[in-house]
C-alpha cells in the first residue's frame, strides 16, 4: 500500500476513533503512561536546577518518541494490518478533540443553570480564580479555552505527524508523540511556580517552541473557517496581549470571528471593540470550533495525498 494511502487512513482512523469513542481507559493512554514517567522522573530528579529539567525533557520525549516508533515498527513487520491499527491508537492518543468539545459543551450548559458549579469546573480547566467571575467572564474562558487548546488537542500533533511522514508513518508518529511528551511535560511542570521555575523552564520553554508556528496557522484556520477577514485582524493586533507568545493567536482570532470580547482580568482584553459573550455566542463558538477542525482535517488530508 502507498505511504500516502497508508498515512490517510491512520489520520482518518484516528479521528474517527477519537469521536466515536473518546478518551480510552487510563491503564492503556500513551499520555497517562508518559504522564507517569514525568510524575516518577520528577520525584527522583528532586531539586532544582535548570540542567535537570532540561534532561528530565530529553529523557522523557526521546522515549516517549522512540517507543511509538519502535512499537509501530515491530508490529507492522510481524502483521502490517495490525500495524495500521496500533498506528491509529497510538496517533489518536495525541489528541483530544472530542473531549474538548464536549468540555467545553457541557460548561456552557452549566454556567447558564448552575453558574456556581461552573466556576468550580472553570478553575481546573483555565487555571485562573473564577470564584468571583461574572457569566459573562465564564462565557469568555470557555471561549478562550476552547480555541488555545484546539491547538495542543489537534493541530500541533497533526503537523508534526506530517512533518515524520516525510520518512515514514512510524517517523510521523514518533514526531506526534514528541511533541504530546514535550506537551505533557509543560503541562505537568512548566508552571511559574518557585518549586518548578527552574526545573519546569525547559519544558516550558520547548512548548512554546513547538507550538510557534502551528498557533498562528491555525489562527488562519479560524478566519477561514469563520469566512471573516476581522478573524485575522483582531489576531495581528490582539495576540501579544496575552502573557503566552502563542494563546493569543486562536483566542483573538476566534474574537475577531465572533464578535466578542475576551477577557482575563487583570491580564488582558482580546476583542476591545466587542462587547462580553452571550449565551448565543458560546454555541457560535462551538461551531467554529467544529468548522475550523473540519478544515484542518481536509486540508492535511490533502497535504498527504500530495506526497
């Protein structure tokens, strides 16, 4: 089978298995294993010390990429079919499209009908305090979360697996895992914390790396997908608002879209012109979030049929 047939039907398996089933059990994620490595490494790579983190980094997404491929190598040569189908897993496991959707889903429903609930929920999804947050203010970091995370939870995986495709599906899956390993590593122990300043700066600092250009094309993405040029504007003038060299790209370009107003008190405002979400516009923010993946699935489809 060709590699471009070959590499289509592990995205498209993928993504299919991703929305018909969501997450898999936690004994069997790739990410939760790597999660737990970080967790272990972490433990005994006690102190601080910008060094340690960045082997800590090295170690965790040089094994993490190495595995995937060596997993899909040995499988793939004792039965190619079933080669396919740990290459769907393994690929589906950098993703999360489905849970992000209906995390997102399930909070607007709630801050509408049980705001105090929502707030709670809203604090572990955007790491801010939402304790004295408005409905309105819910509505915009569900709003922003939605689009800064399409990025980690689609387009980044997506791209480096097309990037490793240039060698090969297993290369293509090794490079997704990297990158999920790099991106679970910030997640875990990037924060700007004094306990993970120093060890988590390497993490953090190849996060941002690898998300630079992926960010900002997937701001193109969401003009697109929006048929509206304001999408695009509101992200050249508003993205540096942010703190993150990349959040603000999906988040203001979504704002520009959608017409609204985002906002993290005390930090930054995306959209100034707006005015703050309604309840309406978090279901135009669900749709674009769905039209801007549809668009990005189609257009790296496309991208591999002309390899």
């Amino acid at each position: 089978m060709p590699l471009e047939h070959r590499a289509l039907i592990v995205l498209l398996g993928a993504l299919a298995l991703d929305l018909l089933s969501g997450e898999p059990p936690e004994s069997v994620h790739p990410v939760v294993w790597i999660g737990r490595t970080i967790d272990g490494l972490k433990r005994y790579w006690s102190g601080r010390g910008k060094f340690r983190g960045l082997a800590l980094v090295f170690i965790v997404v040089t094994l993490s990429g190495g595995s995937a491929y060596l997993a899909y190598f040995l499988v793939s040569h004792l039965w190619p079919p079933a080669g396919l189908l740990i290459a769907i897993y393994l690929f589906k496991s950098t993703f999360s499209l489905r849970a992000l959707l209906e995390t997102s889903k399930n909070i607007a429903a709630e801050i509408e009908t049980e705001p105090d609930s929502a707030r709670l929920r809203l604090r572990a999804l955007v790491g801010r305090d939402t304790s004295r947050s408005t409905k309105a203010q819910m509505r915009s970091a569900v709003i922003e979360s939605l689009f800064e995370n399409l990025v980690d939870s689609l387009v980044t995986p997506s791209l480096f697996y097309l990037t490793g495709l240039q060698l090969g599906v297993g290369f293509g899956l090794s490079l997704a895992l990297f990158y999920k390993a790099a991106n679970t590593l910030d997640s875990m122990i990037g924060y700007r914390t004094e306990e993970l300043e120093q060890i988590g700066f390497a993490a953090a600092k190849l996060d941002d790396l690898l998300n630079f250009l992926p960010a900002r094309l997937t701001a193109g993405v969401i003009g697109l997908a929006g048929l509206s040029p304001r999408g695009l504007a509101c992200a050249v003038e508003d993205s540096s608002r942010p703190s993150s060299p990349n959040s603000g790209w999906p988040m203001s370009a979504a704002a520009g879209v959608l017409g609204v107003q985002l906002v993290k008190p005390g930090h930054y405002v995306l959209g100034r012109e707006y005015e703050l979400p309604q309840a309406e516009d978090l279901e135009r923010a669900l749709g674009l979030a769905k039209r801007s993946a549809a668009l990005i699935v189609v257009l790296l489809a496309m991208l591999i049929l002309l390899f």
